[in-house]
C-alpha cells in the first residue's frame, strides 16, 4: 500500500510516504527525492485546509504538476514531520484573534482591528463579510479578508463580551 497508485480514468495518484519519499532543505527551498527523481524545489499545498491540516497533502512542483499525495504527514519521522509543519505553518499562516477592537461596515465592506495571540494589533479588510466568514465546527470561525489572508478564531465562544458582541452579527 505504501506505493498505492489510484487511477480513476486518465488520472493518477501517487501516495507519498517515508517509504518511498525523502524530504529536505537546499538553498532554503523544501525538497523531496522519489525514488530516482529529485526535485529541488517543491510546493506544499492542502487539500483539506479547514478539515484535516496535516492530512492529504498536495505536493507539486514548481510548475504546479503533481508529484504525489502525503496521506498523513505523521507517517514520516519525527524530523520530516517537524520539517513539513513548519513549511505549512508558513505557507499557510493564519494569526489567531484574540480580541476584537472595531469592527466598522461600509458600502458591503467591513474594516476590522483586532488583537493577536501575539499582541500583534493588525487591520484587514473583508468584502462580503458573511460569506467570508467560513464556520468551522460550533465554536470556531475562520475570516477571509480581501487579500486572501486568513485570521483564525479559536473559539468564538471564548471571546470577551465586547468582541463577541461586536461579531454576533455575522456568526
């Protein structure tokens, strides 16, 4: 099963694992030897972002082909594991709002300031706020501003008073 190749009509897929897979750093780019390939350069990207973050790992080249599918990037060891969170930590960084400043709408627009788990005060717009607002299980939001950017909201239900009343609107 390690090598499992799924056709369905004319498309394949190749199942990446440490049995066949080995995963590295040059020049500050994230790598993977396949069997006798070698890429210098390759690309991590989720297939189920919100649902299951380190399952189902797209990884591709750097003309976006496909080289195979992480199934689940515990699979690896503990090193390549660390290695490939890290790479999708930073592709995939999304601050996580503590609180909520103001929230101000606007001609379908909504102008937000809030604060960071690292104290970070940052503003972002959103545009069409209650579609971009995307709920993710009872108690969690993820918020989708005009530059694709994404803000995390751990628990809404865990914001203080004034941030839960300034976002109840929309949730």
């Amino acid at each position: 099963m390690a090598n499992e190749i799924i056709k369905e009509g004319a498309a394949s897929i190749v199942r990446l694992d440490k049995s066949n897979s080995e995963f590295g750093v040059k020049n500050g780019f994230l790598t993977v030897k396949k069997g006798d390939e070698s890429y210098d350069r390759v690309f991590l990207h989720r297939t189920f972002p919100f649902d299951k973050p380190w399952e189902y790992i797209s990884v591709t080249d750097p003309d976006n082909k496909e080289i195979g599918i992480i199934y689940d990037i515990s699979d690896y060891d503990s090193d390549t594991e660390e290695l490939l969170r890290t790479e999708l930590k930073r592709k995939y960084y999304e601050p996580k709002v503590k609180t909520i400043l103001s929230l101000k709408e606007r001609y379908g627009f909504s102008y937000w300031t809030v604060i960071t788990e690292e104290e970070r005060k940052v503003s972002f717009t959103m545009q069409d706020t209650f579609r971009n607002i995307i709920r993710v299980g009872d108690d969690k939001a993820i918020l989708l501003d005009v530059d694709g950017n994404r803000f995390v909201i751990e628990s809404i239900s865990g914001l203080d008073k004034k941030s839960h009343k300034k976002i109840e609107l929309y949730i």
